[in-house]
C-alpha cells in the first residue's frame, strides 16, 4: 500500500490547541503528551488509513467518505481523498458528537459568507 500525505485542515489543528490549552490549565506536560499522542495517531494514517471505521452518526446520514481513528479519549476525523488524508477534527469523545456536528455547522455557516 502507497503512503498517503497526511494533511491537517484549520479547523483540525485549532480543536488541537484546544484540547491542549484545556489540559495544560492543570499540566503543560500532559497538554504536550496528549497532543503529540493525537498527532502521532493522525501521522500513522499516512499507511494504515482505511483501518479506520466510518463515522456512525455521519454514516446515519448517508454520509461514509469520512473515518475516524480513537485516540481515546478522542476521536480524530478524517477523510481519505486519493493520496492524501485530510484531518478534518478531533472530537472529545464524551461529548454528544451530533450536538458537536450542528455547532461546527453552524459556525461554518456564519463563516462562510
């Protein structure tokens, strides 16, 4: 199987830093070793990226072009689109993943006019 281009989108790397300043609040170097943990599972997309599952409530939809790897307790988004990955998100697990959708929507929406 060829390696992929792994790629991150903005939105992608700003939930990232999110993450990561949430966490270092309590700890700099448990923000630092969760962030580079989730970045390390998204690189290794570069060779195994369809061991990933579909996305169940984007499957629901009727939407399957995108994957997710855990990376417990987080969900990394992904699409793979010819030779390259694209990471569209990283999703707290713990979270109502369908209420995380419409605020995304939303956002992008106001966004994008």
């Amino acid at each position: 199987m060829a390696e992929r281009h792994v790629e991150w989108t903005d939105a992608a790397r700003d939930d990232l830093r999110a993450i990561a300043w949430h966490i270092a609040q309590d700890s700099l170097d448990n923000a630092l070793a969760v962030a580079d943990r989730i970045d390390q599972r998204a690189a290794a997309l570069a060779m195994l990226s369809t061991r990933g599952r579909i996305v169940p409530e984007l499957r629901r939809m009727a939407e399957t072009r995108y994957r997710e790897v855990i990376e417990e307790p987080w969900r990394i988004i992904y699409r793979v689109d010819g030779s390259m990955v694209h990471i569209a998100a990283v999703v707290d697990g713990r979270r109502d993943v369908r209420a995380w959708l419409r605020e995304r929507m939303a956002r992008f929406k106001v966004t994008a006019r």
